[in-house]
C-alpha cells in the first residue's frame, strides 16, 4: 500500500525463509527460492516508489529461527533497502519482529488517523492491518486482494510462498462492513464488491 501524502510504503506477511521453516520442521520441500523473489518484489516497488518510510505489518519471517538464519547477501540486501528510510517492523504472530536488523520494532504504529498493526481490531477503526492474506476470485481466477472499508484495510500477503483466505470466509466478513471493496492485484488493480 503506498500513501503518498507520507511517502511510506506499507506492506504485510513477508513470510521471508518460509521454505527453511516447512523443511526444519518436515513439512514440503519447497524450492528456496521466496526470500530472493519477495527481496526483488520490494526492491522494485521502493525504485517504483521512492518511499521516506516502510512499515512492514508483521510475520516478516516465517518463525524466529527463520529471522535468525537469513543467509548473509539477503541481510546484506535488506539493509540496502533500508538504508536512509524509516524502517519500521510491526510484530506479528509468526514473528516478534526481526530484532537483529535495524530499523524501528513496535507492536503497532500510529501515523496522523491510521494506526497500523498486524491483525485487525474490531473494536478499532481507521487501521491498516495484515494477517489474513485475503483472495478473491474475478472471472474464474483467484488472486490477493486488499480489503477496504471505512474503518479499515487489510493488506494481501506480499511474500512469494503465502497462500491467502478467501474472502467470503467468516473471520474476514465479520471485520469487513457491508459495502467493503476487494481490490485483486495482478497486473491492473481491480475493484469488486467484496465476496461474501
């Protein structure tokens, strides 16, 4: 999500070293290769962008051990990315937020009327949040979406190996008011009315 009145460019559920995490634990071997595509995803949408601050909304990396076992170039690579930015890590359920790298670690943050954090409150308003990684299905194909409404956005998943809900699930119809937009990514934005 790009604001551009603040120059900060908000994005959630990295899931970086995701694959290391399914092997650690005898789950899928997947092919390693999500940290370089997620890496090269945000490093073009920073070019794209220019942004003064990144808030990153949380599950950074896929566990702790995962945050600790970056390979050096990718550390190497972040702290490009991060250098001369405000760099924010929000904590989330996967992660305590990537303590080791520089950058600003909080559970949430409050910029002007917008607070952001990992998962959505209920009881709060004007939020952007992650967690869900919602999807949506238009013509037949499914793809991430953000969810917007008045009281808040819930960003899709931006890491390469993240799977997504859907939106018409009962956890994202009861955060979403009625009249919420689905806005499905991919290579143009479009805007539905959210499926429920």
């Amino acid at each position: 999500m790009w604001w551009p009145a603040r120059r900060v460019l908000a994005v959630s559920d990295l899931h970086l070293g995701k694959s290391a995490r399914l092997a650690r634990r005898g789950g899928a071997l997947l092919p390693p290769y999500e940290t370089r595509a997620t890496l090269e995803r945000l490093e073009a949408d920073i070019a794209a962008t220019r942004p003064a601050g990144v808030i990153c909304l949380g599950d950074s990396f896929d566990d702790t051990a995962a945050a600790g076992a970056l390979e050096e170039d990718a550390v190497l690579w972040l702290t490009r990315l991060m250098a001369g930015r405000d760099w924010t890590w929000i904590e989330g359920n996967h992660d305590p937020g990537p303590i080791a790298l520089a950058g600003t670690h909080r559970a949430s943050l409050t910029l002007g009327a917008l607070t952001f954090r990992h998962i959505a409150d209920p009881a709060q308003g004007h939020e952007v949040s992650g967690h869900y990684h919602p999807k949506a299905r238009l013509a037949g194909q499914a793809r991430p979406c953000f969810l917007a409404d008045a009281a808040r956005i819930i960003l899709p998943a931006y890491g390469a190996y993240t799977g997504g809900l859907w939106s018409h699930d009962p956890a994202l119809t009861g955060l979403m008011q009625p009249g919420a937009l689905a806005v499905l990514t991919g290579p143009k934005a479009r805007a539905i009315p959210m499926p429920r």
